[in-house]
C-alpha cells in the first residue's frame, strides 16, 4: 500500500542500493532511483514497477560531481510528494598502498563516499525537519572502526561518516528525523571487484548476502537506531576492537585485508 512518500536510493544500479530499493517498495514507498548507469536503472525500475506496483523516478548523475548532487536534490524536491527517506548507499573503495593509488581515482572515492553524503543530507533534510518527519540512512563500515593498510582513505572515509551520523542523529532530536547508519562487513556486492582486491580467506569466510544487511539496516532505520552492525561476528570484531591500542588493530586489519599481491 503506497504511504504517499518518496524513498531516495543512491548508488541503486546494483548490489545493495538495488535491494534497498525493492525492500522499499515493498514497503510502500514510490522511489527515486541515483546512480550512473541509466540502463540499470531503467531495469531496476521497470522491474520494481512491475513487480510492487511503485512509482519510480529515475535520476541518471555522478555523485561525485557538486552540480550533480544539487540536480538530484532539486528533482526529488519538485516532485508532488515529499522525501521521507534517503538512503545515501553510493560508495566505492580502493585497494592497494597509498602511494600507488593515482590522486583521482583517491579523490573520486572521497567525492562519493564523503562529500556527497553530506551534501544531499544537507540539501534534502531541512524538507524533512519541515514536515516533521524523516530517515535519513548513511552506510559505513566495519573497517569504521580501525584503521585499516591498504584500505587506508576508504576506511578513514567510513570513520567519518560513523562520527558524522552519530552527530548528526543527535542534533536532529525532536525533530522527527533521525540518522542511522549501519556498518557492514564484507557483502555479496560488487565492491570488490571494483576495489580491485582479490577476496581473502577472511572475507570469503565472513561474507553477507546483501538482502541480510538491507533487512537489518531498514529494521533499525526505521525503529530510529541510531547504528547498527549487520551479523553477530561483525558486531562482535567491531566492538573488541575498540578494546585494543592502535598499533595492534591497525596490524591486525592488515593482515585480515592483505591479498597475495598486495605484498611486496
């Protein structure tokens, strides 16, 4: 049954933004659809259409890009009905030593996994604290919680957006929005793949579907956590973790996240 709201997915060609999407229409929500890929897109969207009956907006951008973010943010904002959700999933990561990482593919990843986050939370959050009512889902990571070698910026970028969200959360009290984030582990996704890491023996050994993580992560948007860690391994490595110094877990995740040919 349509709740007359909008539900705006980031990065929803695939993998995790593609199962938000259809859990949210499943819920009620017609749906604004972001990412690059337009025939993705139009195939997610006419088959969520077909399917679960939503109405489904596509908006083709590169989060990356400050004027895209804005004509994301004006399009969902001319729209009949109001945002009442945002979930900013659109990220990437990068794998392998920092200095061999060339800077724009470095500042590519910050654009999307740092700067658009904020920014279409800042452009679509005061329509929500307007109308009394909002979620807004930012997605961090396990790696949030230690640095991490050969993840170094992407880890760092996850740090961010797990103070950000807390922060955030608490600012918006009574107002009738609320920030969650949810930090995943390893998930069937495309991520590593397009990290360009070959899986270890830890991540094939812990890996989540990404239905899994979807329904944790909507179960606690919409209960107004303010975090939540998909899987009681992934909770249980996050939560030790910020028992033990520095120097031992920053170790540690190297070897967790080495690959053969990141040795040299």
């Amino acid at each position: 049954m349509a709740n007359g709201s909008y539900a705006l997915v980031t990065g929803a060609s695939s993998g995790l933004g593609a199962d938000f999407a259809r859990e949210l229409a499943g819920r009620g929500y017609d749906l604004i659809l972001v990412a690059r890929r337009e025939d993705r897109l139009r195939e997610l969207g006419a088959e969520i259409e077909r399917d679960r009956g939503a109405q489904v907006e596509i908006v083709v951008a590169d989060l990356a890009l400050d004027a895209d973010r804005e004509r994301v943010a004006q399009s969902a904002l001319a729209l009949s009905k109001p945002v009442e959700v945002l979930i900013n999933n659109a990220g990437l990561g990068l794998y392998g030593r920092f200095n061999a990482i060339p800077w724009p593919k470095e500042k590519q990843m910050l654009d999307v996994d740092v700067d658009a986050v904020v920014h279409l939370t800042k452009l679509l959050t005061p329509a929500m604290v307007a109308q009394g009512k909002g979620y807004v889902l930012n997605i961090a990571s396990t790696a949030a919680y230690q640095p991490t070698p050969l993840y170094a910026s992407y880890a760092a970028t996850k740090a961010f957006i797990l103070s950000f969200s807390h922060a955030l959360n608490f600012e918006f009290r009574g107002s009738g929005v609320s920030v969650t984030v949810v930090s995943p582990g390893i998930t069937a996704t495309e991520f590593l793949q397009v990290s360009k890491q070959q899986p270890t023996l830890y991540q094939r050994l812990t890996i989540m579907q990404s239905k899994a993580v979807v329904a944790k992560a909507l179960g606690a948007l919409f209960a107004r956590r303010a975090a939540v860690i998909p899987g009681a391994f992934n909770n249980v490595m996050a939560k030790s973790e910020a028992m033990l110094p520095n120097t031992l877990k920053t170790r540690a995740a190297y070897f967790l996240m080495r690959s053969n040919e990141a040795v040299h």
